[in-house]
C-alpha cells in the first residue's frame, strides 16, 4: 500500500464552548514504518466499523470548499501540506460551532491500494497506558486509541476523478452518538449521502432470493450460493470496497457466470453495478437449516421474528405467510 503523502495536525477543542486551538504542521511525515503501521491499523479499525455511509461531494460552495482544495492539491497548484493546512482550519471553525465535538489529531493520508488512490482522513484520539522502559521500569504512556475511531472519511479520488456520475465514492462513520456529533465533520468533508447502504444490500439479498427460487435449486444449491454470497460480500465489507455485481455473478454460479447478473438487470431492481455491503443485513442473512424424520426446513436468518416465531420452550417454530405451492398442496391433500 504505497503511501503518497501523510500529515498529522493538531486541534486542541473542549466541548464547553471554549475556542479550538490549531498546532498545524507545516510539512508532511517523512516515510517511515510507522506511518506504514498506523495506516493499515487505522484501515482495518475504519473496515470493521458499522454504520458507515456512501455519498458524493456537495457542489463547491463557500460552504462547502473542501473537494475545491483538494481539486486544486490534485492538480498540482498546491502542495499536500498547504492543502491540509486549509482544511484544518476550516475542521477547527466547525468544531467551535459545535459544542458537541472534542478536538484531537487530525490525520490525513494519500496512499494507493491496487490501482486506485484513496485520501483517510480521521480523527484520532489517545488512551491512556503503561509501558515497559528499558530499564524494566514502567511508565505511563499515550497510544492512539484506534477503538474510539468515531469520525473518519475516506475518499475514492480515482472514482471522483473518472466517474462524474458516482454517488459513492466517499465513505464515511455516520457516528455512533447520534447524527449531530457527525454533522459537523460531514459538513466539513462536504459530503451528501448518495447509496443507503443497508438498502442497497437488502435489495440485492432480495434479488438473489428471487433468483434462487426462480432456478428451482436443491437445498444443497441454494445452501452454497448462499453461503458464496455472503463470504463474497462480507470479504468486501473487511476489506472496505463495493460488491461488484458481475463478479458476484461469476462466483455464484461458474457455469453461467452472467445468469444472476443479468436476473437483476432483467428484473430492474435498480441497484448500481457496484453497491456498498452493509455487514450488519448479511449478517442477517444467513439461513438456519434443519432435516430429521421425513421434515426439511430451511430459512434465511432475518425472517426469524417476523415470518418465522421459535419458542423455545416448547421446542415450537410458527410459520407465517407460507410459499403458496406448499399452501396448494396442502389443500388439495385435504380435499
């Protein structure tokens, strides 16, 4: 994962209503395995958090001049550490509109990963611990507290650059302390949310349950396409990037690589050749099987509690809304 450029700036900000104070840096970080370390910690914390949000820059405004900075940076009429410098100062003016919002080191990195450069930006806040000295002594001692990772954006510049009409090419934590402790960070990357997540994965779960019934798959099948799709997208959900659709389609069935792909093109569900996973609504999704004496039953996990009831005490599951061919027969054995 090459590193382009990184910076740390400090912003130090009560939620009192107290004025921020900005230590800005003035030039970026020298390489080192530090920052080599801090960046692929700082990845994977951003990856695991749930709750994150897909959208596009607001049009450049005095409001909203952060992409205007970072086109300028992009373009070479400004250098990286100028371009952070702005930013910060225009973080700092919002968080003192914000009595909400504590201040912290604001970090922001340009790195690359395959073929496609990213910006992070985070802020990052320290714990308290103990180290060892070499004396075998302990001492006190702040770490990053990458746990507490609570406002961070990471920004797709390639798909910015070469894809005007993508509404998901920001990533960012919509906060887990309610909306207005995000807001102000949201406004300052002037950000809009573009792709619903949890919508967008529950469309395609739809989609592929659909797909499934209109195969007419064996319970063994429709098992392991399942668990394809969700080890598929969960992958993509660690690893911070989109599911995309022709790629699912191809894992999900090698003899007809295009068939579910062209189920949800045919079927018009409206979703985007790539759309962003929401763990929490896979998670959901997978299925509880169970066979014994002649009974089969399989169901996917986030029926359970609306079409699907287990009491476990009396060992009862009640289903509810039946399939209507199973509904069929069972009149007509009445009959």
């Amino acid at each position: 994962m090459p590193i382009r450029h990184c910076i740390v700036h400090l912003i130090e900000k009560k939620p009192d209503g107290s004025p921020a104070v900005l230590h800005a840096r003035d030039t970026e970080l020298a390489e080192s395995q530090a920052i080599e370390n801090l960046l692929a910690d700082l990845n994977d914390a951003y990856n695991a958090k749930q709750g994150k949000a897909w959208g596009f820059f607001h049009a450049e405004s005095g409001a909203y001049p952060f992409s205007g900075w970072l086109g300028q940076y992009l373009d070479g009429q400004q250098d990286f550490a100028g371009f952070t410098r702005q930013a910060v100062g225009q973080l700092k003016t919002l968080m003192e509109e914000s009595n909400l919002s504590t201040g912290g080191h604001v970090l922001f990195a340009h790195y690359q990963q395959g073929m496609t450069d990213y910006l992070a930006i985070a802020l990052l806040h320290h714990s308290e611990g103990v180290a060892v000295t070499d004396q075998l002594d302990l001492a006190p001692a702040k770490h990053l507290d990458l746990g507490q990772l609570h406002l961070a954006a990471r920004i797709n510049l390639s798909e910015w650059r070469n894809n005007k009409q993508s509404k998901q090419y920001i990533s960012f934590i919509k906060g887990k302390n309610g909306k207005k402790v995000s807001e102000y960070f949201r406004d300052f990357i002037g950000c809009q949310e573009g792709v619903d997540a949890p919508s967008e994965t529950r469309t395609l779960l739809k989609a592929f349950s659909d797909y499934v019934e209109s195969e007419d798959l064996s319970e063994e099948q429709a098992r392991e396409k399942t668990s394809t799709l969700v080890d598929y997208a969960s992958t993509q959900a660690r690893l911070g990037e989109p599911i995309a659709l022709e790629d699912l389609s191809g894992l999900i069935d090698e003899d007809k690589p295009r068939a579910f792909y062209e189920h949800i093109r045919n079927k018009d569900y409206g979703l985007s050749p790539e759309i962003p996973p929401d763990k929490r609504t896979l998670n959901q999704f997978r299925r509880f099987t169970g066979r014994a004496e002649g009974l089969s039953i399989s169901f996917e996990a986030h029926l359970l509690g609306s079409k699907v009831e287990f009491d476990e005490a009396q060992g009862v599951l009640i289903i509810r809304q039946l399939p209507t061919q199973l509904v069929d027969q069972l009149k007509r054995r009445k009959d």
